[in-house]
C-alpha cells in the first residue's frame, strides 16, 4: 500500500514538472512571410546633354532634406508606384522661383506592405539630412514638385562637390562638376536663347 501509494506521487511530480516545462518553453518561431517583390523602373526622362536637362526642367535648387519616407502613389495602371516623399529646406534657388520650404516626390526607393515589396530599380533614393542639388518640375496631379527623372538629383558634399545618384552619360557629366560650377552653367543655359520657353 505504502509502494503503490509513493508511486502514484512520484507520477504525478513528473507529470507536473513535465507541465511546468512545457509552459515555460518559448513557442515555436512562425514561418517567414514571403512577400512578392515589384520592381519598378525610374521616371524616364533622360537627357541628350546636361544643358537640355537645365532648360527642360521648371525649378533647379540646393536644399537640404529634412525628411523622408516612402509612400505609394496611384498610378494610371493596375499597380500603385513607390516614391519617395521629401521635405526640404531650400538653400539657394538657381532656376525659378520656390518658397523656403517645398515638398518633393522622387521616384525611388521602397515600400512595403503586409504581401508586397515594392521598390525602384537601380536608383538611390534622396536622404533625410543630406544637401542636395535637385532638378525638379511642378505636378499638379500630387501638389508638389517631382525630382526630373532619374538624372535629377545630386548630393552635395560639404565642400561644394557633386555626387550623382544616377549613371547615365548626363549624369555622370553634371556629379564630376562643383554645385557653384553647375549653378552657373544653369544660369547660362537658360539665358543663352530667350526663344526658349522659360518657367
């Protein structure tokens, strides 16, 4: 009776130890989401030369991003494209005429949501607290102003040189060129033939 009895109790301690384990033991990881990735190309507008690029374009500034964030925006066809939406602070207007704060969309960089990354191929997208030398044309479709293409942004280091985001011929030509270099060649262009339309 007393076996039978201390048995039982020892059963039933394993039992619960086993239980308290069992409790405590981290829960199996869940399985990794795989999500779909779009690719998507930039906003194609490329140049023959820079001076075409100085003219085409309504507004040429060096700003400084205060902001950044990806976004999807409502396209023509089935699927929303990726932009990113910008806050800048204008430094020095070179072409037009633009507030000291202005929005900015840029065709790049990437979003994602629950199933779906989707992200622009082969173009860097600006950054939060970086100078920029940004060509850029009003959309009235967003209310604000969208970066020219995939040649119209360059980084602005602090000694006044030029980083190209982009690696067509045009670009490459502008980002081995200083901002004050650029600035004036700018200015050139769209004095040079006042039969040009002018924005």
């Amino acid at each position: 009776m007393y076996l039978t009895r201390s048995i039982a109790i020892a059963g039933l301690a394993a039992i619960t130890a086993v239980n308290a384990c069992a409790a405590t033991a981290p829960a199996p990881p869940k399985p990794a989401v795989t999500k779909a990735i779009i690719a998507e190309q930039p906003l194609q507008v490329t140049q023959p030369s820079p001076e075409a690029m100085y003219r085409a374009c309504d507004a040429v500034a060096h700003v400084k991003i205060v902001s950044s964030h990806p976004a999807l925006i409502p396209g023509r066809g089935p699927m929303p494209s990726v932009f990113t939406v910008l806050e800048a602070n204008v430094l020095e207007t070179v072409k037009g005429t633009l507030p000291a704060h202005i929005k900015i969309y840029q065709k790049a960089g990437q979003y994602e949501d629950a199933t779906h990354i989707y992200r622009v191929a082969d173009l860097e997208a600006v950054s939060a607290g970086a100078e920029y030398l940004l060509f850029i044309n009003w959309n009235d479709t967003l209310g604000a102003y969208v970066v020219g293409g995939n040649e119209g942004a360059y980084e602005v280091d602090t000694a006044g040189s030029l980083r190209a985001l982009a690696h067509s011929s045009t670009a490459t030509a502008v980002g081995q060129k200083t901002l004050r270099s650029i600035e004036n060649d700018v200015r050139v262009a769209n004095s040079k033939n006042k039969n040009d339309v002018q924005r």
